[in-house]
C-alpha cells in the first residue's frame, strides 16, 4: 500500500502547517488556488486519492459537478446544504471555539473547548462547569454525525448561549494555535487523519490550562527584538510568526494569563519593561 496524496484547496496561510503535518505522516499534499472551473478541478484532483476544499472558495454548485464525476471531494454538497439551514447569530461579544473531527467509520474526536475573549484564547473556558461543557461537546457530536461530516472543523458559538452559533471556520479555524502548543493531537494533523479514514488520535490536553494570543508588533521596533525579554522571561512561552501569536500552558491560569498579557504589551511596545 503506497501513501495517498491529498488535494487541498485553501488559503496561502494553510499551505506550510498541512505540507508539515503531511509529511510526518508520510501524506502528500497537493495544493491549488481557489480559481478552478470545475473541469480544472476534476483535472487536478487525477492523482489525489481524494479533495479538500475550503467551502468559503469553492460553491457548492462546483462541489457538486466535481462529485458527479466520482471524484471524492470534502466537505461534501450534502454537507454544506445540511449546514446552510442552521441560523448563524451574529455575535460581538465571547464566544466558544468547539474543534472536532469525524472519520468515514464514524469515529468523532473533540478537543476541549476554547474561550475566545479581548484577543485571547482559554482552553477550557474558566468559570464554566463540566456539566455545560460536556452538554457543549454533545452538541458537537450530535451535529457532525447528522451531518455525516468527513474532517474536522470549528464550531463558534455564543458564550453566553451555546446554542447560537456564530460561524463555521474549516482548514484555518480562529482557536487553532493553542491544539498546536497543548494537545496531543493537533488539528491540522487530526484533519488529515479524518479526511483519509485513520484512526485519529487523542484530543486530550497536555497541561490544565493552555492560554494564546495575538501579537501585535511594535511599530518603532520589529518582530524579532521583543524575543530577547521576553523569552528570557520565560522559558515556557511559545511563539508563531505565521499566525502571529503567543502560547503558554500550565496549571496556575491567573499565572499563565499575566505571562501573556504582558507578552502581548511588551510586544507592541506598550509597555518596555
């Protein structure tokens, strides 16, 4: 059995981090740009065992043609049609982040859930009891299997109302950094192991709390210079230049939110010390 190649259809942005899971797990990833009729689609997916197309660059109506000519192409038009009748609520306040995966086999992975407030993420959301997150996580579970979701995605929903949800982010969602920094499996890797129907690994995290945030640079600086403080710091901070944002888990959260609001002023020079 030789190792299948994946088509991916998404934003510049995804490329490196689904090439970099790939090839740890020996998959190659083929990627194209979002213009594509549906016949350059059909002729680029001829040596891809199988398509993955981000849904806010391919329509539904390409989607379709491509399925009629038998080739295997996620998220399906029947589940983007299901997904078209769910309300989505617009939301200006907190939200929670849901990441959750599905194979063929029908087995569901779901990480914990994510606060998402003022720039930051918080996993799992502080305050909140394990009876709403896990009744969270059901709602998760009961609408991917409804859907027959293959692959994964994020759910956003209101904070303050689970059952409102805001919006649906596919290959690159909002909450992806910190399942890179504080889980066992990440996203993009447990993306790739849906997609192909391999067992998917655990979504379990790696500390109590896992906290990020974005970075915003200092215009009288660089990217660069604030690593010298702040990585001496502390050890424990993890940065990515790509998304522009900064990690840390551990166990004492007011500990682990003052390390990174401070990351996060040192950084765009609101504070210099």
């Amino acid at each position: 059995m030789t190792f299948p190649v994946v088509g991916l259809i998404t934003g510049d942005w995804a490329r490196a981090v689904y090439e970099n899971e790939g090839r740890k797990l020996g998959v190659g990833v083929k990627f194209g740009s979002s213009h594509f009729s549906p016949d350059q689609l059909i002729e680029f997916s001829k040596d891809c065992q199988l398509l993955c197309v981000e849904p806010d660059l391919i329509s539904i109506s390409v989607i379709k043609t491509v399925e009629r000519s038998g080739v295997r192409i996620y998220p399906s038009s029947k589940t983007l049609e299901q997904l078209s009748l769910i309300e989505k609520t617009p939301v200006t306040g907190d939200c929670f982040s849901i990441l959750i995966a599905r194979s063929a086999h029908n087995q569901i992975a779901c990480w914990p859930a994510t606060l998402v407030t003022n720039n930051l993420t918080i996993t799992p959301p502080p305050g909140v009891s394990n009876d709403q997150l896990e009744q969270i996580q059901l709602s998760a579970f009961k609408l991917v299997a409804e859907i027959d979701l293959i692959g994964a995605f994020e759910l956003l929903v209101d904070a303050a109302d689970y059952k409102k949800l805001v919006k649906i982010n596919w290959l690159t969602p909002l909450a992806q950094y910190w399942s890179q920094i504080g889980s066992i499996t990440n996203y993009f890797e447990q993306y790739l192991r849906a997609l192909l129907d391999l067992p998917l690994g655990s979504t379990n995290a790696t500390k109590e709390f896992i906290i990020t945030g974005k970075l915003i640079t200092d215009q009288s600086s660089d990217d660069y210079r604030p690593y010298l403080h702040l990585m001496a710091r502390n050890p424990d901070l993890k940065f990515d230049q790509s998304s522009k944002q900064v990690g840390i888990a551990g166990s004492d959260l007011e500990r682990l939110l003052t390390e990174i609001i401070h990351a996060q002023q040192y950084y765009s020079g609101e504070i210099d010390e």
